[in-house]
C-alpha cells in the first residue's frame, strides 16, 4: 500500500498545491488518464501506480489531491485509514481541531461521504 505524506495547506507527497501542470508532471510524469471541465475544476490527471487524481484549476493550478483505495494519506505520522474514533483521537493529540466538518470518504470508507464529524462520532 503506498502512503503519501499530507502537508496541511501545503501538498501531498511531492505535490505542491498551487503547482502548473508542467511542475507536477515534472515530478509524477505524465497521467494514465485525463479529464477535462467538470463543474467545479478544470482539468484532473489520474495516476493509476500510486493510486491519485491530482486536480487542477482554471488556471491549471493543482488545488487537490484525491486517494484512491491503495493509497493512505499520513499527517503528522497518523495513518488516515482504520478506525475513525483512533485516527480522530491520534490528531487530537496532535493538536489538530474538529469543527463538525462535513466528512469525505478520506478514512477508506468507514464514514460515509456527506457524514458530519458530529455524526461519525456518535
């Protein structure tokens, strides 16, 4: 399983957000698969080897970083996969804080997409 470092406000592994498409290319190489226009990016290139989708902006200005089964995000050395309940606990300690977020799919689907922090906890 690949783990890529996530750097709050900052990047994933290699990635820079606010990098062009020819800087993150120049550190991933080229994508397996690209779309085009969706309703809110511009332009997203999917790396089926580690597995991501980087997203660009209009500008074509990464501004997200999507991971796909196969890969686990990393912050501050807690695994974001496994129990909900641990890995919420672990960032705490860390000194990161929860403001009833609206909850993704980021924790390997043991919290449904649209699930608030509030509702995941119970």
């Amino acid at each position: 399983m690949n783990e890529l470092v996530i750097r709050p406000y900052e990047g994933v592994g290699p990635i820079d957000f606010d990098m062009t498409t020819d800087q993150v290319a120049a550190v991933l190489g080229r994508p397996q698969t690209e779309m085009k226009r969706g309703s809110d990016w511009d332009l997203q290139w999917y790396y089926d080897d580690l597995p991501i989708c980087v997203t660009f902006d209009a500008e074509r200005r990464c501004n997200f970083v999507d991971f796909y089964r196969g890969c686990v995000g990393v912050v501050e050395g807690v695994r974001l996969a496994g129990s909900y309940r641990v890995i919420v606990d672990q960032l705490r300690r860390r000194g990161y804080e929860y403001h009833e977020p609206t909850v993704h799919t980021l924790f390997m689907g043991e919290v449904s997409s649209g699930d608030t922090l509030w509702d995941a906890l119970g």
